[in-house]
C-alpha cells in the first residue's frame, strides 16, 4: 500500500482543510501517517521512513520538506495568496522552492494560479462527513472572522434589520473579544446573544451547518475564488447567499449573490419563504458538488497531474 505523510498544520481553517485532502487519500487507497504541528511531534522520528508524498498545506510542508531535507516529492495546496503572510511563516523565505520539481503546488484561486503558472485545484470536502443530516433548525449561520469593518459591520446591521430571524455567529475566542471591542453598548448585546463559540473540527463544523438554513458568505482570500465554507455548505445541501466571485461559475452561476447589505437581508427572507426555490437551487448545486469537488475525486485528480 502506498504510504503519504500528512503536514497537519496549526491553523484552524488550515487543520479543517488538510482533514479533507487527508481523507481524499486514504479514500483513494493511501495509507496516511499525520505529524500534527500543533502537537509538536518530533519529525526526526518520521524522516527515515519511505513514503511516496509528503502533502499539506500552505507553506508548512514546503518549510518542513527543506528544513529537513526531506527527498520524498511533496504535494501543497494553498488557499491563502502565497505572496502573503497569511499563507504561513517564513513564506517569503520559502517561496522560491516550489518551483522546484519535486514540489507540486495546488491553489484554489483560478486567477492567482494563472498567474503564478501553479496547479488550479478549487476547494473540496469529504462527502462521507459533509452531507444533509436533515435537521435544520436556525435560520442563518455566519462562520469566520469579523475581522474588518465590512463584515462587522453586516452582521450587526443583518442582526438589525431581520430581528425576527435567528443568527449565529462562530469564530475562535480572540475573534469574539475583538468584534466587542470595537461596538458600542447596544452592538456588544448582539454579539453576546449570537456567538456560539467555534468548531475545530469536521463533524462538528458539518453538523453546525446543517443545522443553519441559509450561511451567508463574505469571501476575505484570493482574486476570484470560492472559500472552503462554500464547498461545506453545498455539500451539506444548505443554501450559501454569497458576495459576487467569478468562480460562482463552477456552480453555473445558480449560487444567489448579494449587492449590499439590503440586498442581501431582502436575498435572505425571500429564501427563508420559498421552500421552492431554495431547493431547487441546493439540489442542483450539490449535483456539482459530488462530481466535482469530493475529496475522493479531487485529490485523484491531483495524483493523475503529478508526474515524478
């Protein structure tokens, strides 16, 4: 059986990634072994052992494939901007080995990929763990950071205009204690009643998604790219209302968009009361889902363009 050594880097998003390229593997036939750098594990004790790729993701396998001087040909997706420190520490430094040709870049941005001349590999889950558990009940789920004023400020403004329909709001802690820090009395009460703490894992992330009937999405990363919170709701047969991406098109452009705030309260009461038209929009999406961005899927389609 061959066998792939796994990077599980420290990030949360990066982790819930990496947990679908991992199961993409083992779904193809790979045996996988997982040295978690959240965990510290000593990578010394893995370096003699024979494997036929080393994947991750980000810069955090490209940093431990040269800190090491691992021979074993690497496999890397990105869905940060590999030119930005969001993709990892050191990313300047290590930039210049993956052009290197036993390192094999996949990226989710399908104009950045262009553009650096890297491996176009759009977002992808583990359908097994991502699929309809059939038990909606809140109305609209936001996942991420409110990080910039943009997306502060539309939640709390969504909270206010739609004061009859339930919100909640996941994130990690320091998340949560920076969108208080920057509302005023009334906001804070908002944002109190609506967190719910965050998910750092798939069946939990999976599970708090079907558990919404409608995500809204604030796309942060890339030029014309899908996040990872996309494929995860449309896997999970829930409707995402989305800030306008060209990449919509993967999805023959049926994924409602938003223009502004307003129109996106109005995109969102308009789905709550039409069962009709809402199905039919997450029935066909998930049609591209399974044919198109399934970790067993995907990740053969990535071996069948690497070439050692």
């Amino acid at each position: 059986m061959k066998k792939i050594l796994a990077i599980m880097p420290v990030s949360i998003g990066g982790r819930l990634t990496t947990s679908s390229f991992i199961d993409g593997f083992i779904q193809n036939g790979y045996k996988v072994i997982v040295f978690d750098e959240l965990k510290n594990d000593k990578i010394q004790n893995l370096k003699n052992f024979e494997f036929d790729y080393i994947i991750g993701y980000d810069f955090s396998p490209v940093k431990i494939k040269i800190d090491n001087n691992i021979k074993t040909p690497l496999i890397a997706y990105f869905s940060d901007d590999i030119r930005k420190k969001t993709s990892g520490v050191g990313y300047d430094k290590y930039i210049e080995f993956i052009k290197n040709k036993d390192i094999f870049v996949f990226y989710w941005d399908r104009e950045l990929a262009k553009k650096e001349n890297l491996f176009y590999q759009p977002h992808f889950v583990n359908c097994e763990i991502y699929h309809d558990f059939k038990t909606p009940l809140n109305d609209v789920l936001f996942m991420g950071r409110l990080d910039t004023d943009l997306r502060l400020k539309t939640y709390l403004e969504l909270n206010k205009l739609l004061p009859d329909i339930s919100f909640r709001w996941y994130a990690i802690k320091r998340h949560f204690e920076d969108a208080l820090e920057r509302c005023n009395e009334n906001d804070k009460k908002i944002i109190q009643n609506t967190y719910c703490g965050f998910i750092d894992n798939e069946i939990d992330m999976a599970k708090i998604i079907n558990e919404s009937k409608i995500v809204y999405n604030i796309n942060a990363q890339g030029l014309s790219s899908l996040n990872y919170r996309t494929i995860q709701t449309l896997a999970c047969k829930r409707l995402i209302i989305s800030d306008k991406r060209k990449e919509l098109d993967l999805f023959n452009n049926i994924i409602p968009t938003y223009d502004n705030i307003n129109d996106l309260a109005s995109k969102i009461k308009f789905y709550l009361n039409n069962k009709e038209e809402y199905n039919k929009i997450i029935d066909k999406s998930y049609g591209f889902i399974l044919k198109n961005h399934s970790s067993k899927i995907c990740v053969k389609n990535m071996l069948d363009r690497v070439r050692f």
